[in-house]
C-alpha cells in the first residue's frame, strides 16, 4: 500500500491492520498485520502487509456494533477513518475490537494469520503452548543457548500433518512464529505432532516426551514427560490456562476454574508401586506438577507459574479457593506468590531433587517408550493395575 508519508507517520510497527476494501461496488473488511513502512519516492512510502484475512464484518463502521460500551463505541465513531485515510487507535480501543473480533469463530483463522507475526502479542490454545514449551523448557533447563538445536527430534511415522522434524526443514517451514529468542525453531508445533526430543549437554542427557492427546495422557493424565538420564528421575506436567478475572475486584486476577477434566487427570496420576531398592535422595518422589500459563500474553516474559499435585489438592481444598457462589477457583492473587517459578521447577528437574526414585524411573522409561511406539495393551494393562490398587 503506497500513501503520502503523513499517513503513515503514527504507526509504529509491526502492528495488527483493519482494511476496508471495495469489490464490485460492495464493501469487504479484512485483518492483516503491517510489518513495515519505506519511502519509494520524495512524496510517498510504501506499508507492507501480511497474512490478509477476511473478516464476518462488511464495514469499519460495523465494528461500532461490536464494542459493547457507549464510551469505547463513541471513541471508536471519532477514529474511523475516511475514504483513503489510514487512523492509528489507542492500545486500550485496539484491545477492546481485538477482544471483539476474536469472539467470533468465524474471524479465528484471520485473527490466527495475523497474530502470528507479532511474537509478542499473541493467543495460544493448550496444546500448542504444551509442545512448544517442553522444547524451550528442556533447553533452558540444561543451559543450552537459544541458537542450539536437539540431537534428536523423533515423530511417530504417518502423520497427517506431512510435518518433516529434521534440521533446519522445523524451523522454516513447520513452525509458528514465537519467541525466537528462547529457542529459534522450535516454537510451536501442531497439534498431531508428538513424540520425543532428546537434549545433551556434556554427560548429561535430558528426554522430552510430548503427551498430550495421546495414549502417554490418557495413561498418566499429562501432557508432558521429562526423563532426567543423568540423574535418573522422571517429571510430568499437565498444563492448564488461566483466564483474566472478569468480576468487581478481580480484573488483574488471573483465574482457572477446575473442571470434570481436571478431576479425571488428577485420578490417572498415580504411580503403581515398583519393586527395587531406593538409594538415591528425592526431596518428593510424586512426579506430578501442574503448569498455569495466562492465555493472553501481552509482552515477551514467561507468564506462568507450577504447583506440585500435592500442594494443587491443598489449594482445592482451602475454603479460601471458594469464589462468591461456592465455586472452587485457583487464583494467582489468592496465592501471593506460594509456587514454584520456572527456573524453580527446571533446576528441581535437573538436580534431581523431585519426581521418581531411579528404580521407578527405569521401570516407568520402558513403559513410556512402548506406549509411545503404539502399544495400547500397555495403556489397558496399567489403568487396570492402578484401579486395582487404588480401590485396595
């Protein structure tokens, strides 16, 4: 899009784009992302944008139905644009139509499109933080910089997906655009990709087994598996998202509201006793931990935080998780700060201090390699034997 400097001269980029554009003597609007702006003559520059997408809405003037509040709506009808003209919005007017726009299923894939080249603002679903965080988390948690890559990347054969994890292919052409710094290449992998990432970092060895929607889940009730080769333990977290208080009193909350799925994960998460002789120290031996991530993140830092299974069923049962109408709800304020950071849990992974005693963890590594290569007899074989043991 080529226009006068002038018009251009309030964007600060890259940032989301709303284009009203005439077809056939109708109007069509559509989301883009604008990722920058260059002068192509004395008079003019040219703005570059991406990912065009369509939108269920037919004018810019329609967006004003959209915005439930007289005050946003009466902002809004000031900074519509004009035929021709390009008008910057403030961040909380854009937040708000974001918010609108998104409601809607139908604007999912523009909103997709579009929010994929801003690494910092962005909306993420379970499985897809799940995967791309077991990779930067393995990373982070033996040090690795950013620019290294895993020695091994395994995927299940006959995906749907076609996906190629192999080099550079994951990090071109496979990849969500995410947090580069962290970890280029491996950001956010589709959800029918699983299998296993295998981390070294001079003696010490590190696997990473990708659970979720899958037989590992449906046996332990997580989505990830850290099998720590070096010292011999094995940790599993089952992610969840947190959702922004939307009561009096509770709008810079960050709330999850556990569930039916919830109650049925924390039932599979039990560990069938295994013989062999314990030697070696674990500060807790359950390897369970739950991972709460905000859902919307609005800038480049690590918004999450865990809790153990132990400490999670603590919380649950506290009077002081019930919310106004007698519902149970875990609250980031209400825990001021009672919980294990992210480089808490990692160094815990990596020294070993929680999660499976070795002889545990030798038992549990070729139960998981086999259910991860397919075998389902072991899946049924373990939830008997723990039902078992759970009603003895």
């Amino acid at each position: 899009m080529v226009k006068p400097h002038p018009l251009f001269q309030p964007l600060k980029l890259p940032t989301l784009c709303l284009l009203e554009i005439y077809e056939e003597d109708i109007t069509k609007c559509y989301l883009a992302t604008a990722l920058r702006k260059n002068a192509v003559s004395t008079l003019d520059s040219r703005l570059t944008l991406k990912k065009l997408r369509e939108l269920n809405i037919n004018s810019l003037q329609d967006l004003k139905s959209l915005v439930v509040d007289n005050r946003m709506e009466s902002l809004l009808s000031s900074r519509l644009p004009g035929e021709g003209e390009v008008q910057a919005l403030s961040p909380k007017l854009s937040a708000r139509l974001i918010d609108a726009l998104a409601s809607s299923p139908d604007n999912q894939s523009a909103m997709d499109a579009a929010l994929s080249q801003l690494p910092q603002l962005r909306r993420i679903g379970n499985t897809s933080w799940a995967q791309e965080d077991a990779i930067k988390s393995a990373m982070a948690a033996f040090g690795i910089r950013g620019s290294s890559s895993p020695d091994q990347v395994v995927v299940k054969k006959g995906l749907s997906s076609g996906l190629a994890l192999i080099g550079s292919s994951l990090y071109e052409d496979n990849v969500v655009h995410s947090d580069a710094s962290r970890l280029p290449g491996f950001q956010t992998i589709s959800s029918d990709v699983t299998g296993k990432a295998v981390f070294r970092k001079g003696d010490e060895q590190l696997i990473i087994y990708t659970a979720n929607k899958l037989p590992l889940e449906q046996m332990l009730g997580v989505d990830l598996i850290y099998v720590n080769e070096t010292r011999g333990n094995i940790v599993m977290i089952q992610y969840k998202m947190l959702e922004q208080g939307n009561q009096i009193g509770r709008k810079n909350d960050w709330i999850f509201r556990p569930d039916r799925q919830l109650r049925d994960e924390i039932a599979r998460m039990h560990i069938p006793n295994i013989n062999g002789q314990v030697s070696d120290y674990r500060l807790n031996r359950n390897p369970f931990f739950f991972k709460f991530v905000k859902r919307k993140i609005v800038d480049d830092t690590q918004q999450s935080f865990f809790l153990s299974l132990d400490h999670l069923n603590q919380v649950m049962a506290s009077q002081k998780s019930r919310g106004p109408r007698g519902g149970i709800r875990i609250s980031y304020e209400d825990l001021n700060g009672t919980y294990l950071r992210e480089a808490d849990i990692l160094s815990l992974i990596r020294s070993g201090y929680v999660g499976t005693h070795s002889a545990e963890t030798e038992a549990l590594k070729t139960i998981i390699q086999e259910v991860a290569h397919g075998n389902r007899a072991i899946v049924l074989a373990w939830q008997q034997k723990v039902k078992g043991e759970l009603n003895g």
